[in-house]
C-alpha cells in the first residue's frame, strides 16, 4: 500500500493508524526513500511509529538500492535515537500450563 495513493485501502490504513496514534515514517521530513517496490517504483513497505517516536526518535530512514537483493522489494533502514525517557523497558510475564 502506498500512502500517497488515494485508494480505498489507503484510506482505510490512514483511519487505522490515526485512531491509534500511528504515524507512517513516510510522512517523516528525515524520510528519504524514493521507492521500495521495483516493478512499480512506488513505496509499499513502511514503518509505523507511535507519535512519540515519530516526534523525538527519527534520525533518519532510508532505503538500499544498491545490494544484492533476491526480492522485488529493496530494504528499508531505520535509524533510532532512543532515550530512556521516551522508550520504557517492561519485564516479561512468563506463566506456564502445569495442567498433566
């Protein structure tokens, strides 16, 4: 799905993602993919962010053209800044069936 298409689907997706506070990095202005799809040149493949991390963490995305590559699809790179203070660690809940 490309965000810049207006498509029913792409509607759908934009309505999904503002309800739950999720920004494509797509819209992001360290975004700098020009495609990931090659028979299409268009961008499919996306990562989502809770505003948080869309507003404070971005420091860059980008896309590897030039490797070698089986799919039809080329990478997508993000790169984080993380501050504990916007991104919490939670331990794990591990609970186990001792049922026979």
């Amino acid at each position: 799905m490309d965000f810049t298409r207006k498509w029913l689907h792409t509607i759908l997706q934009s309505s999904f993602c503002e309800n739950l506070d999720l920004f494509p990095a797509q819209g992001h202005v360290r975004y700098d993919v020009d495609y990931t799809f090659c028979f299409g040149y268009s961008t499919v493949d996306h990562f989502l962010l809770s505003g948080t991390l869309h507003e404070t963490c971005v420091d860059r995305v980008s896309v590897a053209h030039d490797i070698d590559n089986v799919s039809d699809h080329h990478p997508i790179f993000m790169y984080l800044s993380l501050d504990n203070k916007y991104v919490g660690v939670t331990g794990k809940v591990h609970s186990r069936d001792h049922r026979g």
